[in-house]
C-alpha cells in the first residue's frame, strides 16, 4: 500500500478537521472532566520514519473506538473482578471496531505462495473496559473481540479497490487467503508504576494474555513516557487528551512527550497467519505453511502531542519474523483523538 497512506491521511485530516474545531470551541479551562473521546487509528508498513515503506505481512490495520467514563461502580459479580483495586478508580468503558490485513511480499502474482505470510483479513467488533487506579498506580484492562477472518472481512475487496484508486499494483492472490472462521477472544492487560519523576518521567511494568480462536498469547513489557503529560495512571483519556483534572487539581491544556515500550511476546496459536496444525495428507494448503514462532520480541516508539480536547500521535513498531525463517517487520501508526 505504498501510495495508500498520504491518500488516507488527508481523508482523515479533513473528515476530523469540524470536530476539531468544534472541540477547541467548546474547550474552557476548568470545564467538566473528559467524558467521552473518539479515537481513531491507522496502521501501515508504508508509514516508516526511514524512508522504507512496504506492502508485505502486516500490511494495514484501522481501529475506530469510542471510549466513555463510567458513571456508575460496577455491580455485576465479573467487572468487579476486572476493576483494579481500591475505592478511586476511573473505569472506562467503550465499544469499537477492527479490519487487520496481512499479505505476501509479492502481490503481483496469483501463485499460492507459502514461503511468505498469508492473504488474511480479520474483522472485528471489541467491547472494552479499563479501570485505573491513580492512588495505587495500577490498572486493569479488558477487551473482548467478536468478529470473523476470512473472506466475509472484506480485506480482499478494500484492498482491491483503494489499489484501483490510487492507480497502483492489484493485488491478485487474495484466492489463496485463509478461509472464515469465527474470532471470539479476550485481552487482559495489568499495568502497575515501577518509578516516577515529577510528571516528567514514567516506568511502568506490564503483561497481557489473549486467549480465544483469534490470538492464544501472553506478553510482558515496560512502558516508558518522558515529557510534559499528566499521570499514566489518571486513565485513558487523561493520557491523550489535556482537558482532563489531575490530583492537584491543576490541568495541561498541552501535553507533548515520548513514549518507548519494548515487548517480548509468547505465541500458541494466530489465526491471521494459520489456519490450523498441519495434518498428514491435508488437501489444504494453506495448513501447510511453517509454523509461528514461540516466541517474538518487539520495539515500539513514539510520540505523543495532545492540546486541549485534540491530540495526535505516532508510533513506529518494529518486530521480528513471526513466522519461522521469514522476515522482521515494520509498521508506523497515527492515532487521531477527539473529545466529545
């Protein structure tokens, strides 16, 4: 998708440039805490800060969600479970939606290709519930994804279509994408604050198991800020958006820092890249390609700059083969978030 990306950012720059607007109007310091925030975020292996965009493995991924504070602490017997401990907590609760998209290196031809990762598309429905607890510097974050990989995710029909836009190179192998299958998973992610330095610093230790016919895997991580931004630990939209309070009572209408959050990722199944375990005398295909590997590290960086109810970021994720003997990867990320 190499000419895919600037066409996508202007699209995106003009269909939120009224809503910008509109929340810089509406924005009065000493207003109401943030409520409810839009996010929206586009991933590509054309957006690389070396110069080096692809159209390989993970190719393209755009995630829309909408996030609101509860009002409410929560009653059912599973939620409180899932709510970080302690009697101040900010949980945030929201519902959004998915497209993944994975192809080979070569799209120009229609061969079965199985020396390189597969045509897959995922789509996917994702209810979210986050709980911050800003006293204790902890949190607890849930999702849980219902959706569909194959062909009914349409990755083969936007895919061709954007291709024919922008006049580029049709993808032709979309035949050979893995077949329908239903994605029902759950993420949990824990969070807890290792070391702060007056606002300025952050280090925090994290894990997160998915587990379900989508991703069977567990990760661990650090994730280190550094910058002018509010506590991590003031909750999602606190962390992106300026309007939010603090402790103090005292609020950044500008927030503009670094993030870096390196990760080592254990893996049991990934239904974009197998279909299934090989079986002796399998007629499929696509059940014949190597497996994934065990275990996969990564690197991500960016940078964060939010003022008042707007903030963008981007982030550069490098990670290595996720297929046994095929390549590293590169994908950028820029996230666009607006509160309503």
């Amino acid at each position: 998708m190499k000419q895919l990306y600037p066409c996508r950012v202007l699209y995106l720059v003009l269909l939120l440039a009224p809503l910008v607007a509109t929340a810089q109007q509406d924005y009065q310091p000493g207003g109401r805490a943030l409520q409810k925030m839009l996010r929206i975020y586009e991933d590509n292996d054309f957006i690389n800060i070396r110069g080096r965009g692809t159209d390989e493995a993970y190719t393209n991924g755009t995630r829309i969600d909408y996030f609101y504070t509860k009002k409410r602490p929560p009653h059912f017997f599973i939620t409180k479970l899932l709510t970080a401990p302690g009697d101040s907590n900010i949980n945030i609760s929201g519902w959004g939606i998915t497209q993944l998209m994975f192809t080979p290196r070569d799209i120009s031809t229609s061969a079965y290709q199985p020396d390189d990762y597969p045509y897959s598309a995922a789509l996917f429905l994702t209810h979210s519930y986050y709980s911050y607890n800003p006293a204790k510097k902890i949190s607890v974050q849930t999702e849980l994804m219902l959706g569909v990989r194959g062909p009914a995710a349409l990755g083969r029909q936007l895919q061709k279509f954007v291709h024919r836009v922008i006049h580029y190179q049709e993808p032709m192998g979309w035949d050979n994408q893995l077949p329908d299958k239903l994605i029902a998973n759950v993420k949990l992610t824990l969070e807890k604050q290792l070391y702060a330095y007056c606002n300025l610093l952050e280090i925090n230790g994290g894990a997160d198991i998915c587990a379900g016919t989508f991703l069977n895997t567990a990760s661990i991580f650090p994730t280190i800020r550094f910058g002018k931004m509010n506590p991590y630990f003031n909750g999602l939209m606190d962390n992106y958006l300026s309007s939010g309070t603090q402790a103090s009572g005292k609020r950044k209408n500008l927030q503009a820092y670094l993030v870096f959050r390196p990760g080592l990722t254990l893996t049991a199944t990934n239904a974009l890249l197998q279909q299934g375990s090989f079986r002796p005398g399998s007629e499929n295909k696509n059940e014949k390609r190597s497996s994934v590997r065990d275990a996969v590290w990564e690197f991500n960086g960016g940078a964060v700059l939010s003022i008042n109810r707007f903030a963008i970021s981007f982030n550069q994720n490098i990670t290595a083969a996720l297929v046994h003997q095929l390549y590293s990867h590169e994908t950028g990320n820029f996230s666009f978030y607006i509160a309503l």
